[in-house]
C-alpha cells in the first residue's frame, strides 16, 4: 500500500516521468512560461527549483549536475547564463502557478506555472504602471480646461488675417469704372446700324408707286 506517498507518479513509469519533467523543465527555462494540466505543474515545481537552487553556483560540477537532469546543453547555458543572475537574490520559490479554465476534451483542471522573476502581469512594476494611468485620466480635465483658452485665443489669431484679405479683396474694385468708361466706346459704331433700319420702309414705297 501507498498510504502517506506525496509522489504522484502521473499514470506513468518511472523513467517516462523523468523524462517527461526533464523536458517540461527545459521547456520552462526557454520560454519561461508553459501551459499543462495542474498535476504535472505542481510536480514539475518540486522538479525543477532545486535545479534552478543549484544553478546559482556557477561551477563545472554544478553543470555537470544539471546536465544529468535536463540533457539538454542549450538549456544547461541558458539557465547558468540568464536566469542565475534574476534569481541570485531570490531565496527559494522561483515558480508561480496559475489555475485556467478546465480543458474542453476531458475537462482537465489546466495551470500556467511560469518564473516569478520573468512575470508580466503580477509585481510591484505592475501596480505602478496602473497607477500612473489613473493619474493621466484624472489630468485630462485639468488639460481640457487649460486647453479651451488657448483654443480662444488661436480662434483670434486666425481672424486677424481674414479681414486682411478682405482689405485685399476690396483694391481691385476700384478698376470697375474703367469698364464701364469703355462701355460708351463700344456703342458708338451701333449708331449707324439703328440709322439704317429705317431706309426700310423707303423702298417699300417707292415699289409700291412702281406697282401703281
């Protein structure tokens, strides 16, 4: 009997379980983040954290050490080079895990475990980041309120130049009475035409004393 056994074997051998975690374990330290059911992220934090205990001592041995865990050399530089130094002032709890929604196929509970130090979304940087954004809303009043004067006085600016044109505008009238001076010329040769019309009838009569 298993009766007081913490260790969840996960439905699997011993070796296809160290060999899951090995891999799930790189996969944490790549990308810093994964998505997987809460049994597996709750055995891959008492996996992986004494590996990440470990790689605070840059030694060969500590490689050596780590390398027989992951297997994986990329892994191995990544995590003694990068995440060694975020973690150096942390004592311990280097994981963060958090429930999602059940999966749809066979509603599994479901979990992001993720490193604290490379987080997001939670922390003090968050807070502040909110923080400012309140402050920025509750200015914007204050900022339409200075900013109706100025509209006012740049509404005067732009008037000033408009009657400016109208002065102008207003120079060329002047010229109209050299046009309508040119009018009378034009009309002196329509005089001769309105003396013609009237020869008209003068000959209508002399055929009429033709005819007679």
């Amino acid at each position: 009997m298993r009766h007081g056994k913490k260790v969840n074997h996960l439905g699997r051998t011993d070796s296809h379980r160290k060999a899951m975690l090995a891999n799930m374990a790189s996969s944490l330290i790549l990308h810093k983040r994964i998505t997987t059911t809460l049994a597996k992220a709750k055995a891959l934090r008492v996996y992986v954290e004494p590996i990440l205990t470990k790689a605070k001592n840059d030694t060969t041995h500590s490689r050596r050490t780590v390398f027989s865990y992951l297997q994986d050399k990329e892994t191995v530089t990544i995590l003694f080079r990068e995440i060694a130094e975020k973690i150096a002032n942390r004592p311990g709890g280097y994981t963060r895990i958090i429930k999602m929604e059940n999966r749809l196929g066979d509603n599994a509970e479901m979990a992001l475990i993720e490193l604290v130090d490379y987080n997001t979304v939670y922390g003090k940087d968050a807070g502040k980041t909110e923080k400012k954004s309140t402050r920025r809303r509750g200015g914007s009043g204050k900022g339409k309120a200075a900013a109706a004067p100025t509209a006012a006085t740049t509404a005067t600016t732009t008037a000033a130049p408009v009657v400016e044109d109208a002065v102008v505008i207003e120079e060329p009238k002047a010229e109209a009475p050299v046009v309508a001076e040119a009018a009378p010329v034009a009309e002196a040769p329509e005089a001769p035409a309105a003396e013609e019309t009237p020869e008209a009838p003068a000959a209508n009569e002399e055929n009429a004393e033709k005819g007679e």
